[in-house]
C-alpha cells in the first residue's frame, strides 16, 4: 500500500509545530497569594508616618 506524500508531510509539520507550540494558557489565572503578616506586628489599623513621611 503506498504513502501518501501530503498526509507525511502534514504529520511531519504537525509534529514539529506542536514542539515549537507553547503550553496553552489556563481559562482563569491563579489568585494571587496573599502577603504574610509577620508575627511581631499588632494589626492596629492606624495610619502610622514613616521615617520618609513629611509632618503635616
């Protein structure tokens, strides 16, 4: 039984289009991982000025 000629080339160009191909993106991007608080800190909600800070 011959080959087909155009149905080899194809495989051929499929096959080196899918190494070349990068992987396909996800639907949703992950969340963002949520900043760790160190433990010395106390969560006061006051707004404190920084050493960089002008006086008001």
């Amino acid at each position: 039984m011959p080959i087909d000629p155009y149905a080899a080339l194809n495989a051929m160009l499929r096959a080196e289009a899918a190494r070349f191909t990068p992987p396909a993106r996800r639907a949703e991007p992950a969340p963002p991982q949520p900043v760790p608080v160190p433990a010395d800190t106390e969560p006061t909600g006051e707004v404190t000025q920084g050493p960089g800070d002008p006086v008001a």
